[in-house]
C-alpha cells in the first residue's frame, strides 16, 4: 500500500464486524462477509493445524455459525437449532465442548422440526476478528468461550425455547442409552 491509498472495509452481514475487503469465498448458506469468512478460516485452521487448539473447536464453529444464522430455509432453521443446542450445553450446562459435538450428532435428526427463530438484530459484541489474534492455546480458549457467550447471550429471547429443544435431545439421548 502507499501513501494516500485507503483500506477498504466491508461490513458483515451476519455480526456486523468491519474488515478489509476480501474477494474470497463465503459459506453458502451462513450468512457473512467474505473477508469475515477468510478470518473464521484462520481461526479453525490454528484449531486443525495444533491439537493444544482443537478442545474449543465445535465451540468456535457453534459460536460462528448462530452469530451468522443465514436466512430462513429448512437448511438455516436446522442449523441454527443445531448450534444454538450446543451453545447451551457448554454454556449454560457445563459441557465440554468436544462432549457436546458428539451428544448432538446422536440426536441431530430430532432438529428438524423445529421452528425458525428470528435471529436476534444484535449478534454479541466479539467476532471472528477478537478471536484470529490469540497467539497462544490460553489466550485462544479464553476468547473463544468469550466470544461463545456473546453469541449466546444475544440470543436471550430464545433461551427457554433452546433449553427446550436440549432437554429433548438429551430425552433421545437416554431413550437410545
């Protein structure tokens, strides 16, 4: 860049967070920037690259994907349920969030029934740009599970439904022992 040369930022649809532009590729049904997409990247890449980072991995994904909901389709609506189960589990219940990946994917049929919710107008105040700069497992945990509860604190509206739809899966749960 040169002098007199301005970055140009993007807003992201999903949480909001300003970035450089990037001219890469989004997710294609969860709804976010390309350059906020190309960040979320760089985190799950440190997750899968040293395995000090992976316990908060199916955190970091649960935490992006309800901070970027998409909008309404039968795809979205599973999976906003999906993540917002998991994000209670390991928030409001205690759940490692490595536990809480495989407790879903027993009972994620029973997810399909379940209704839209209108994603909060505010989706937390951290993003994928608070967490990319941790430079070390501590410092990655700590604003993963920040960034976790941001996210699932925004969505407060709708705690009683998720809490709902955790006590059924863990109902199916049981029922398969």
């Amino acid at each position: 860049m040169t002098p007199g040369d301005e970055v140009r930022l993007s807003i992201c649809p999903g949480c909001g967070v300003e970035l450089a532009v990037s001219e890469g590729l989004t997710h294609r049904y969860l709804e976010s920037s390309p350059a906020c997409w190309e960040t979320f990247g760089r985190i799950i890449g440190k997750e899968f690259g040293d395995p000090s980072y992976w316990p908060l991995h199916t955190l970091t994904v649960d935490t992006f994907a309800a901070q970027h909901p998409g909008t309404r389709s039968d795809q979205t609506r599973h999976s906003a349920a999906f993540h917002l189960v998991g994000l209670c589990l390991v928030m409001e219940r205690g759940m490692d969030p490595t536990a809480s990946g495989r407790f879903r994917q027993k009972g994620g049929t029973t997810h399909k029934d379940l209704p839209w919710l209108e994603p909060p107008e505010y989706l937390g105040a951290m993003t994928t740009a608070d967490v990319a700069p941790a430079s070390t497992p501590g410092e990655h945990a700590r604003l993963v599970r920040a960034w976790g509860r941001a996210v699932w604190d925004a969505w407060h509206e709708y705690h009683p439904t998720v809490r709902a739809w955790t006590d059924r899966l863990g109902s199916v749960e049981r029922a398969r022992g």
